[in-house]
C-alpha cells in the first residue's frame, strides 16, 4: 500500500527522532518547512523549551526573495539568534524532509554563519 506523502514523512520523521536528541549542551535545530515559508528552532529537548527561533515569515527582507534565499536569510538568522542563547553547538534535525533545497541552504548558512553541527 502506497503512502501518501503525509504519512511517509510522519515515518521517516519518527524514524529520525529515534536518533536525533537535543541536550542542554547540543540542542537539537529543528527546520519546519511549509509551501511559502520556512522556519528553524533551537530546542533543548531535555527540558522541552526552545531556546532560539527564525522564520521567513516575520523577516521583511526574506518575503522579496525566492524562496531558497529565504532559506539562507533564515539560517543566517538562526545562528545569529543561537549565539545570542548562548548556543555554539547543534544536532541537525531535518524533520522528515530530505537534505537538499531548502533545508540545504538553510543548513548551510547556518554553518557559515558559526553554528557547529
């Protein structure tokens, strides 16, 4: 029985999960990414609080671009946020999606911006 693209990724995501688990040492950097926007989250999963955020959706400066530029604003964003947390250190969690597009230049930027992972 074919899965629909919903599914595959709830299976693949819980199949990440498993593996992928943030501490108050090296938080885990979550990437949300929806049709129009793309969002990234720094989460200590020891305690479940989020310690740093960045979206496209409130950055003036990402709406007037594509949307892989987003990603590049997004991510930039996010490290910059990360070391104002106090963060130098992550564990890449590509939520279900594959890495390339736009989880790819988010991660990327991120890297370029500081972000160890």
């Amino acid at each position: 029985m074919a899965l629909n693209k919903v599914l595959r990724r709830a299976k693949i995501k819980r199949r990440i999960r498993k593996k992928v688990f943030g501490t108050s040492a090296v938080p885990r950097l979550s990437v949300f990414r929806s049709n129009k926007q793309i969002y990234a989250q720094i989460i200590d999963d020891t305690t479940g609080k989020t310690l740093a955020s960045a979206g496209s959706l409130k950055n003036d400066a990402a709406q007037k671009v594509a949307k892989k530029e987003q990603a590049v604003l997004v991510g930039k964003l996010i490290a910059e946020n990360a070391t104002k947390a106090g963060v130098q250190s992550v564990v890449f969690d590509r939520n279900g999606y594959l890495y390339h597009g736009r989880v790819k230049s988010l991660a990327d930027s991120a890297r370029e911006s500081g972000l160890k992972f």
